[in-house]
C-alpha cells in the first residue's frame, strides 16, 4: 500500500450537508491494493490484540463501535475478519433486536444505555438505537413529531457515554439496492445460507428508498465531534474490512491506554525466588 488508508474522506461531517447519494458503496481508494490492504489487515488484527488488552489492565475506559446496515450489508462478517484473534473476555457484541414488552414500557434509550460497555472493554452495537430513527421512522411505529426529538436525545446520550470515558465510533455499512439483491439471490443459491433469509427482507426492500431518506436524515443530524459517523463503502469486503480495523485501531492508540504500574516492586521477586 503506497499511503495510510484514509477513511476520514467516509467521515460524515458535523455541518449539515451531507448527502448519502453522493456516496458510492462501491467506491476504493486507487492508491490500496487489495492483497497489500490484506496484509494490513492482519497486522491491525494482531495491532487490536495488543492494544485491547492494554485498555482490558487499564479498565478506566472503553471504546463503543456501533454498526448499522442495510440487510446483508456485511455486518456479521466484517466482525469475524475484524475481531478474529481479540481476547473476547475484553469485548461484548450485543445486537438489537425487536424490542420486548419490558423495554417498550420504557423510554427507546433504557434497553441501550444498560448495554454500553463498561470500562476496559470495546462494545460493539450490531444495530443499534438508530433503529429508532429508522426502522421505527420508516414504517411510522412512533409519532412523527417524537422521532424528530429523538435525534436530539441521541446526540445528548452520545455526548453523555462520551464524557464518562467511552469513545464512540459509528459505521455504516453502505450497499446498493442491487448489490442486496445479489446476497439474497446468493442466500438462495446455498443451502448452507439459507438460515439467513428472511422472507421479511423483502417486504423492507420495497422500501428502500425511504429507508434512505432516513438513513441521510439520521446521518447529517447525529454524526458530531465527539461521535462521527463513517459511511464505509461495503461492497467490496476487503475495503470494507480495512477501513473499519484502522478506524477500531487509530481510535485506540490515540487513547493510548496503559498497564497500570504494579502494587508491589517487582525488583523484590526473581522467578527463582518463587516458591
């Protein structure tokens, strides 16, 4: 690879303007060769590794990736490329499904809040509290005018988990209608595959395009500072897996955590002196 990937040009900015048609799912850097990129990619796996468990010893703070996508848009396995050989007692994975008759009876955050990772461990959200700007937006499941207060309880809960220590990453997985149309075909052609159709897919691609205009809408208004959004171009899995392991590794060596110093002095011990 000739240069550092740069996945600050798929950072949604904080300003207002974003446009997720301008976008291209497709899209890769021509400076990034795909079987150099791979290598990459196991060094940041190995890179992870080490600096994970650093954050595990430290345990003062923890890091959140929070990961939406179309259906089939890869979320499952850019975890299994991106995680491969993390210490899984450091980090917790936690997907949101349709939510239980205890958690509707609460505010859309309760469920969320109990699942961000405690300090020394990296949190992963597969989908996430965005399903209620989304999913809920989409098919009209909560008050127009309650959705739009939502954005703005987003951002304060982001800024709140922010502030007590936990860094806060979040990507989408960008496809094209078509591409989703060649992973459900593919689901079909394999029997092997076929546990992850869901004939429900289909009824939420009808409506694709308004899952978009909530996607532009979730992104321009909830991508700050202190939580920014990374539109990452998915179709392309190796891209795809590349930028979200530099995103997960550049995040953390600039919080750059430590071994905390031993209770005892370790000049006092010898192995020999071990009994």
């Amino acid at each position: 690879m000739s240069k550092k990937v740069n996945y600050e040009q798929y950072r949604v900015p904080a300003d207002g303007t974003f446009r997720l048609a301008e976008r291209d799912p497709a899209h890769i850097d021509p400076s990034i060769d795909k079987d150099v990129a791979k290598k990459v990619l196991r060094k940041n796996v190995e890179r992870l590794t080490e600096l994970q468990e650093r954050l595990y010893a430290e345990d003062a703070r923890s890091l959140l990736l929070v990961l939406q996508a179309m259906d089939t848009g890869g979320k499952d396995s850019t975890l299994r490329s991106v995680m491969e050989g993390v210490n899984p007692q450091g980090v917790r994975i936690y997907g949101f499904k349709k939510p239980s008759d205890a958690e509707l009876g609460r505010d859309f955050l309760w469920r969320v809040h109990r699942e961000v990772p405690p300090k020394g461990h990296i949190g992963i959200f597969n989908r996430s509290h965005y399903e209620d700007v989304l999913i809920v937006r989409v098919h009209g499941w909560a008050p127009p005018e309650l959705i739009e207060k939502r954005y703005t309880h987003i951002n304060n809960f982001e800024r709140l988990v922010s502030d007590h220590g936990t860094r806060v990453i979040k990507c989408m997985l960008h496809i094209s209608k078509s591409y989703q149309l060649s992973r459900l075909r593919r689901r079909l052609q394999r029997p092997d595959k076929h546990w992850k159709f869901n004939p429900g897919d289909l009824k939420e691609r009808a409506v694709w395009d308004t899952y978009m205009d909530a996607y532009d809408v979730a992104l321009r208004r909830c991508s700050t500072v202190y939580a920014p959004w990374y539109v990452i171009p998915a179709e392309n899995r190796w891209y795809r897996n590349l930028l979200v392991s530099q995103l997960l590794v550049d995040a953390l060596q600039d919080m750059n955590p430590q071994f905390p110093k031993p209770e005892f002095d370790p000049a006092e011990y010898t192995p020999e002196s071990l009994q």
